[in-house]
C-alpha cells in the first residue's frame, strides 16, 4: 500500500507538473511536449486510483498538487532546456522507484508498474533528446529535482 500510494502521489504530482508548464510557456515545443506527455500522465494517475482505495491514499495529495505545478512553472520560466532538465530528473527518479517496486511484485500489479515505467522512461528519454547541451546550473538544478522527488516519496508512503 505504501507503495502504491507513494505511485499515486507520483502520478497526481506529474499531472501538475504539466499543467504548469502548459500554463506558463508560449514555447511551441514545450507546449507540444507537455501536452503529449500529460495524456499519458493522466492514464497513469486513472490506473493507480482504480488500484488504490481512497482511504489509503495519500492524505497530502493536495501539496502534491500545488508542488507539481510550481515545480512545473518555474521550470517552464526557467526556459526549454530547464524545462526538459526537469523532466529528464524526474523520470529518472521515477523509472528507478518502479524498478525497486517491479522487482518484489508479481501478477498484474508488476505487469502495471512495467508499463508505467515503460512510459516514464519514454519521457525521460524523449526530454532528454530535446536538451542540446546542459551546464552546471542545470546539473544542480536536475540534483534539486531528483532530491525533491525523492523526499516527495517518503513523506507520501507514510501519509
């Protein structure tokens, strides 16, 4: 349940980030990309709340929420690059914290979280193809984001 509630804070938070960025870019190709890219997020959180009953889920859903977005505006302020940096971090994060899940499931749960790392790990790789060259304020800021993820899910599996 931990787990899976952690996933669902994931999802919630990725929708968000998206529907910051979308709200915060007149760049055609950021648009493009998160618009893409907010559909699939969006299966994923509908596939995770038919998993996850609503009394286990996560009782800070709304930080994740509000932490998504900003995340996803400031990064779309930032500009592309910052933009797709955020992304690559994130699904970096993302596709290892499903591995760690796939590896001790079996059934139609592992097969489901194979899927979604599937995806994830096409939006890491297709973020990752749109970034030129990174310097070192977008390696820091990539560590931020990998950090905060991973601080996101240790407060989610436990509220």
């Amino acid at each position: 349940v931990r787990d899976l509630r952690s996933d669902l804070a994931g999802e919630t938070g990725a929708v968000s980030i998206y529907r910051g960025m979308l709200a915060n870019t007149a760049d055609q190709d950021v648009l493009n990309f998160a618009e893409a890219h907010l559909q699939t997020e969006q299966k994923h959180l509908a596939l995770l709340q038919n998993w996850l009953p609503d009394g286990c889920r996560s009782r800070v859903l709304p930080a994740w929420r509000l932490s998504g977005w900003i995340l996803g505006a400031v990064a779309a302020r930032m500009g592309r690059t910052f933009t797709f940096v955020t992304i690559e971090a994130v699904e970096t994060f993302v596709v290892a914290h499903y591995l760690a899940q796939i590896d001790k499931t079996t059934g139609p749960l592992r097969t489901l979280l194979v899927d979604l790392q599937a995806d994830e790990a096409e939006h890491r790789d297709d973020a990752c193809g749109r970034v030129a060259r990174v310097h070192l304020g977008h390696r820091i800021w990539a560590n931020i984001v990998r950090l905060g993820s991973a601080g996101a899910v240790l407060v989610a599996r436990w509220v």
